[in-house]
C-alpha cells in the first residue's frame, strides 16, 4: 500500500507518489521570526517533521526546505519601535527557533532566508510585469493582478467571482474573504527597511518570498507544500497565483495543512492567557518529549485540544515505553523464542506502517505500539520472554521512535539548557520548582542507577542494611522507584 494523504487541492485523500522517481521534494512555510515559537506554531512544524521521518523510514530520499521569514510587516514595524535593524532584530528569535526545533526533536530541513534571496525576488516581480500580470503603483508598489489568473479560488475554494479590478490591499495578510490584487513588492514609507533593486527600492511581499525561494530550491514543480491551515488563504492561493501564471506549470502537487490547535477548548491567545511558547511549557517543568508526544497524539488533520492533564497523560506513556525498554535491555532472559512475540513484533510493524500509510494516522501507530507494550509486559511477567525475543521487539520500538522521536532520553540536558536560557534573559523567576526538580532528578545517569543498585544488592546480602538502606534512600531522593520482585531489584524514573 502506498501512503496516502489528504490534499487539499483535491480535498481528497490520494496516492502519494513523488515527481521525480525516489526522491521527495517538500516544502514548509517556516515561522515569521518576531516571537518564541508556541505550541501551535510547533504543532505544524512537528506534523510535518513526523512526515519526512516517515517518507525517509518508507525509503524516499526526502529534499526538505523551509522559509525563515525574517522580513515582513510586523518585523518591520517591531524593529522600528526596538530602534534596531530588522537582522539585529530577527537574529534572536531565529537562533530561538533552531534551538527549539531541536528541543523538539525536529530534525533540521534545509532553511532558507527572505532576507537572502531579494535580487531574486525583484527579478520575479519584473518577469511577471513584463508578461503583464503585475503591475506598478504609483508609490513604487507592485500588485498581482488576480483577475489575469483564472485559477484564483482554487485551493480555497473561495468564489471570487465578483471581484473588483484593481481594488488593491498591501498587507500581508487580509481579510479572509476579500479578493483584492495583492501586494508582491512594497515601496519603503518614511523610515522603514528597503532593498535597492533593478526594480526599484522597497521589500518584498510575504507571499511572493515563498514562491521564489521553494521554487529555487525545489523546481517549477515540486511534490509537497505545507503549512498549518490558516495559511490556505490568502498565503498559499497567492504563492499559486503567482507561481503559476509565471510558470505555466502546477507549483506544488499535494497541499498539506495541519488543523489549527486549541488549548483547554479555546483558540490560543494572549489574551485569554492561555497561549503557551515551549519554553514556557519547559520552564513550568514539562519534558519536551512529553510536549512532542501529545503534539503527535492526534492525526494532523484532527483538531487536537491542549490541555495540561493531556500533557502529564503523555509524559505516563513516554516514560510506559521508557520503561518498557529498559525492561528488555536488562536482559537475564531464558534462550529460545517464543513465536507468539516475533508474531507480535512483526505485526505491531505492519501496524504502525498501515496506519502511517493511512494519511499519517498517528493516534492508530501509537496504539499499536501499546498494544505490543501491554502483551509483552503480560509475557514478562508471565517469565514468557525469551533471549531471541528481545531485538525483534526493540527494533519495533525504534521503528516507532524513528518517527516520533520519544523514547530516546535527553530531556534532562534540553531541560538544563532552557533553565540556563532563563538564568541568561533575566527569567529566573519563571523556573517552576517543578523544572529544579526534574533537572535535580536526572542529575543521576541510568548506568549509575545500575551500579547503585547492584552495590545495594550486594550490601543487603552481606546483612549490611545500614549501608544498603542509605544507597536505597539516595536513588529514592534522585527520583528512582525501586521494586523488588521475585525476579529481583527493579527500577524506573518517577
Ligand atoms: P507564523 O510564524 O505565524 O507564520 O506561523 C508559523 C506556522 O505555524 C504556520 O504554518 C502557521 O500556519 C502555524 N500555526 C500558527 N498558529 C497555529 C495553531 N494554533 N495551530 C497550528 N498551527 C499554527
Ligand atoms: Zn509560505
């Protein structure tokens, strides 16, 4: 079965095969960089991370490129008020955001800047006056002319039939449901950032910086083209109309757009105090991988629902499948196999496959590995886990975190990290005891975990229960859980 997403050019979920034979060419709309990142910024940015994982698990070379747009109108005007250059402006929050996609365990696409392509995008603006589908204001502006595109509407579905010749709107973005000509380059106002070009002084238009740098990088045509879904209009209908009528050929074959996140049942704001950046989420002491695990828990085109008994439900099946690991590496397993578990190995596979294939449904893969991680526990309790059972079983889990990049552990260093980002910009008070907590609980590395335990065991053998009951107390303080089974000494991380 091949994969099958959800277009919503089409509005149907189709096949999906690649332009050119192995290789797929994608392209994200990257973040406007003037703020920390939120939770619903990163909510698309991760669905689509989860995406090229799986196309490169499923065997395609992926080509993956995003935007930094780091010149728009609200940079523009922001860095005006800060009295700094737009590039001492955005530097910070574009050094933000890389840290953060790596806090999030998303793995970097090949970024491109706005800021870096402008004689590019002055050359495009002039193609398209030249074949008369742009054309100058007197300011110096330059407008896309929507009525000599037949196509407008189409990836929206907007009827824009009605719409009035040259009524022309220069923001960024607009009204939803107003057609006008839009601006692709903007004429400088009085002490405003400019670029001198062939086409005259001014900056470009958000839209058109997509359209040219995908284009670039990618080719006329490409395979993918994504984006949370606020950004079907005006933003994608104008990189089509401007892409388009330039080139004669399709942009962008499929049209990926993740639904737009809520928290605790209400759209995100800052004035209704529930917009959350992930450093905020950090700072109150919750893991990244928890953050990424609930941000995946729903198929993106679902809407998913933050809430924060949702995030503390997602660190108990992060560190379910921690755990569970840990179980099965720590080995002492009879020989032989038992064919019931390689079944289930390879049956959780094609499971986790299936539902992937299915138009990313993440919440189907994810019970299926539970489901392999309930049986097992069963079987290991049960003493029905053998020595042979093991690596089928491991390489199903990191089948699994090859694409939802969980279970590997390194929360207490990002942890750490954004502690020390809050020490640094004067944000000490934001450090929750929760995050000293945790940073103090994972001071401690699971191989020193180990050899605790073992010097425990060994001092309680020898009758020294001073010594052993100490040891005991120091791995408790350092927030391990010590049970002791039949089995023998067994540990997890509160
Ligand atoms: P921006 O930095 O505003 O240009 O947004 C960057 C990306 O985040 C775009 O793809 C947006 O569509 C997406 N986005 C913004 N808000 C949300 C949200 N609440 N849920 C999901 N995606 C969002
Ligand atoms: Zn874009």
């Amino acid at each position: 079965m091949p994969l099958r997403l959800y277009n919503t050019m089409s509005s149907q979920v189709e096949d999906f095969h690649p332009l050119h034979a192995n290789e797929v060419r994608m392209y994200a709309c990257g973040p406007t960089v003037y703020d920390y990142g939120h939770i619903g910024n990163f909510r698309t940015f991760v669905a689509v991370d989860l995406l090229q994982r799986f196309l490169r698990q499923s065997g395609y070379k992926v080509r993956y490129v995003m935007n930094i747009t780091d010149v728009d109108d609200k940079i523009i005007r922001n860095a005006a008020q800060a009295g700094v250059s737009v590039q001492q402006y955005t530097a910070k929050y574009v050094q933000a955001f890389l840290e953060d996609s790596a806090l999030i365990s998303i793995e970097p696409p090949h970024f491109v800047r706005a800021t870096e392509h402008i004689p590019q995008m002055a050359d495009f603006v002039a193609r398209l006056v030249e074949k008369k589908i742009a054309y100058r204001a007197d300011d110096g502006s330059y407008y896309f002319r929507i009525s000599e595109f037949p196509g407008y509407g189409k990836l929206s579905k907007k009827d824009f039939s009605g719409i009035l010749d040259g009524a022309r709107v220069d923001v960024d973005e607009y009204d939803k449901d107003s057609a006008r000509d839009f601006a692709l380059w903007k004429a400088p106002k009085p002490g405003e950032a400019s670029w001198q070009t062939p086409i005259g002084s001014g900056r470009p238009g958000w839209h058109l910086e997509c359209s040219v740098m995908s284009m670039e990088e990618l080719g006329e045509s490409f395979d993918l083209h994504a984006g949370g879904e606020d950004l079907i209009f005006p933003h994608h209908e104008n990189e089509i109309a401007q892409s388009e009528s330039l080139t004669g050929k399709t942009f962008a074959r499929f049209w990926f757009h993740a639904r737009f996140l809520l928290v605790e049942g209400e759209k995100m704001s800052k004035s209704l105090g529930n917009y959350y950046t992930l450093r905020d989420l950090v700072l109150k002491g919750y893991k990244p991988s928890s953050i990424r695990y609930l941000l995946t828990s729903v198929p993106y085109r679902k809407q998913l629902n933050f809430t924060f008994d949702g995030l503390k439900q997602a660190a108990v099946s992060v560190e379910r499948l921690r755990n569970f690991r840990q179980r099965l590496r720590s080995g002492g397993f009879p020989g032989g196999s038992n064919p019931e578990l390689q079944a289930l190995a390879a049956e959780t596979l094609s499971r986790m496959q299936a539902a992937l294939d299915d138009d990313l449904n993440t919440a189907q893969a994810q019970a299926a590995i539970f489901d392999m991680v309930r049986k097992v526990n069963s079987a290991l309790d049960a003493h029905a886990v053998n020595t042979g059972d093991t690596a089928p079983l491991l390489a199903a889990l990191d089948r699994f975190d090859e694409v939802f990049a969980v279970i590997n552990d390194d929360d207490s260093a990002k942890m750490k990290t954004i502690s020390q980002w809050a020490l640094s910009d004067g944000r000490e008070k934001e450090i929750s005891a929760e995050l000293r907590d945790q940073i103090q609980a994972d001071q401690i590395s699971n191989a020193a975990i180990e050899s605790k335990i073992a010097e425990m065991e060994a001092a309680r053998k020898a009758r020294n229960f001073a010594v052993s009951d100490a040891l005991r107390a120091e791995l408790v303080g350092a927030g391990v859980i010590i049970e002791n089974t039949k089995d023998g000494v067994r540990w997890r991380r509160k």
